[in-house]
C-alpha cells in the first residue's frame, strides 16, 4: 500500500512539473503576439514559452489569475504582485472575464489544446472581445484582438 501512494505522489509532481501555470487572457496574447513586448527579455520570454506550446500543444495549463510563466519576465510584475494596485486589479479582471466566458474556475488544469479552441469558440464575438481586451495596450498590435470576432 505505501508502494502505491509512493507512485501516485510521482505521478503527481511530474505533472506538477510539466503543468505550465498561463493568465487566463494570456491565451488571447499567446495567439495574437507579433514581437512586441515591454522589454527585450519580456519578448524572448514570451516567444520561449509560445515555442513550448507549439512542440507540445497538448501540455497540461494551470489557468490562474496572478504571474504566471509569461509574466515572469515583466518590467511591470512587481506592481502586478501587489493586490491592491489598479494595474492588478485590471489584468485580474481580464483573466476573470475569460474564466467566466470558459466556464472554468480559477486554477483548473486542461490541455493547451483545449483551452485555445475554448478561447476561439466562446469568445468569438467583438463585444467578448472587447470586453476582454478591452483596457489592453496592445489592442492595435495584437493579431488575436484585430482578428478576433470579426
């Protein structure tokens, strides 16, 4: 019996390991990013993780509200950290928008696969769209909002 729960705690931390934790609305930018970013270390950061997700489109997600992996190279993380900032606030807001309009909660692990056809089957019209990306800056150089709901 220790044997089994000794497995099944392997199993666990190595999908663990292999579960890349993205910002809900990140799967909007991931499929609308075109090279711009805020630094060059944000845009290598970000080109690094959409070519893991191209060699593995099936990789487990962690879909969350906070940083996640793309965030991590952010000039703006430190403020995005602190809850009470209105910057925070705002990209919470966006994350929490797509959540909803997915019909998942908060954390949820699905297959990135997935989790992009949900994005391009339910927010698909420009009223989801806008009310998504609405307050983003990159709005006019994001492929994914000028496409999307069109």
């Amino acid at each position: 019996m220790p044997e089994k729960s000794t497995s099944k705690l392997e199993t666990d931390s190595e999908r663990d390991s292999e579960l890349l934790k993205i910002r809900a609305h990140h799967l909007c930018c991931i499929q609308g990013f075109q090279g711009y970013g805020y630094s060059p270390a944000f845009v290598a950061n970000m080109r690094a993780v959409i070519s893991d997700l191209e060699s593995l489109p099936s990789r487990p997600l962690k879909l969350v509200t906070e940083c996640d992996a793309i965030c991590v190279s952010c000039p703006s993380k430190r403020e995005c950290t602190i809850q009470e900032s209105i910057l925070s606030r705002r990209i919470r807001q966006m994350d929490l928008v797509v959540l909803d309009k997915l019909k998942i909660e908060d954390g949820s692990v699905i297959n990135a696969d997935e989790a992009f056809g949900l994005i391009n089957s339910r927010i698909n019209s420009s009223s989801d769209v806008e009310e998504v990306c609405g307050t983003c800056k990159w709005r006019q150089k994001c492929l994914w909002y000028m496409q999307a709901g069109k």
